[in-house]
C-alpha cells in the first residue's frame, strides 16, 4: 500500500506543483531551463504511475463494499464517455469548446466508473484520490487563470473523427482488460 500511496502523492504533487508553487516552478526554469523542468515533472509522472501499478496489484485489499451486477454496464457507459472527455481535450472539433476542463472532467467520470465497480479499499483508495485529485486540479486551475474563455468551436468533422477515435481507443482498452484482467463484461 505504500507504494500506491507513494505514487498518488507524486502524481498529485508533480501535476500541482506549477499552480501551487509558480516561483520555485520558474526558480527551476531559470536554473536549468524549461525542457530539463518538463522532463523532469514526465519522469516524476512516470514514476508515478509505476508506483500506483505496483502498490494497487500487489496490495491484498479488503472488501469494503459489493455492487450490483448492473453497476458493470453503467460502468462501461461512463468509460466510454471518460475517454470521449479525455480526447476531447486535445480535438479540434466543435465539442472543445463545451467544457473548460475536458481532460480532467474524464478523469473525474473514469474515477466514478471506476469506484462503481470496484468496491476493495486499493480501488477506494486509487479511483477515489485521482477523482478527488481532478476536482482540486480544476478549482486551482480556475483560481489561476480566472475567467475562461471559450475556444471557437471547430468543424463538425472533428467531432465525428473523435467519436470514432473515443470507440477505437475504448475497444483497445476494454481488450486489454478482458486479458490482464478484471474483465469489464459480465462474465
């Protein structure tokens, strides 16, 4: 368990760290420059995700909660939405332009996906801190940068073309997960 808390605590403080801390953050810029700063946050991430892998599947969790066998379905609804969100990001379509927070906002729905199907305290822990990561990462970011203003919205075909990536990537992922496990269809 150590090392899954270890590794949330890195993702977390890699990814708050230019909001939270901007004059140690341009300190370190101007101290070795702004790429060795970004490659350095990017292994600190890596690192991250490493250590949350390694302390979820190795840690014996007890069961805290049990959920309908229904919960597999709405799960598998909101991973598809999760991913959409989390393209949605980087789209240059018209659906950009709807929420200030795409990328976190699928975290956020990847995270209660996740929750709802998955009641052992590794899962709580894991699903329940990078959802409630997301949320502070938006309220800082606002705090930051104050008002948003909406990107004009692009053609409709980059959101035809996302919708289409959004399946192709959720179809990998469910694959992946009906190999290594646990199954996301109902056995």
């Amino acid at each position: 368990m150590i090392y899954l808390v270890a590794g949330l605590i890195l993702w977390s403080g890699a990814h708050l760290f230019k909001r939270v801390a901007p004059g140690a953050r341009d300190g370190l810029i101007e101290r070795i420059g702004a790429g060795p700063v970004r490659g350095v946050v990017a292994l600190l991430l890596l690192l991250s995700v490493v250590l949350m892998v390694i302390g979820y599947r190795s840690y014996l969790a007890p069961q805290v909660y049990v959920t309908p066998g229904w919960t597999v379905h709405l799960n598998n609804l909101l991973m598809l939405i999760a991913v959409f969100l989390l393209g949605m990001g980087s789209s240059k379509g018209r659906a950009r332009s709807w929420l200030r927070h795409p990328m976190l906002t699928g975290v956020l729905v990847w995270s209660v996906a996740h929750l709802l199907v998955n009641g052992d305290l590794a899962s709580i822990l894991l699903f329940g801190w990078l959802g409630v990561w997301a949320i502070v990462e938006m309220l800082v970011i606002n705090a930051a940068e104050g008002a948003w203003e909406r990107p004009a919205p692009g053609p409709a075909s980059g959101d035809l073309r996302l919708v289409i990536i959004s399946v192709v990537v959720f179809a990998v992922i469910t694959t992946i997960h009906y190999f290594i496990g646990p199954s996301p269809f109902p056995t």
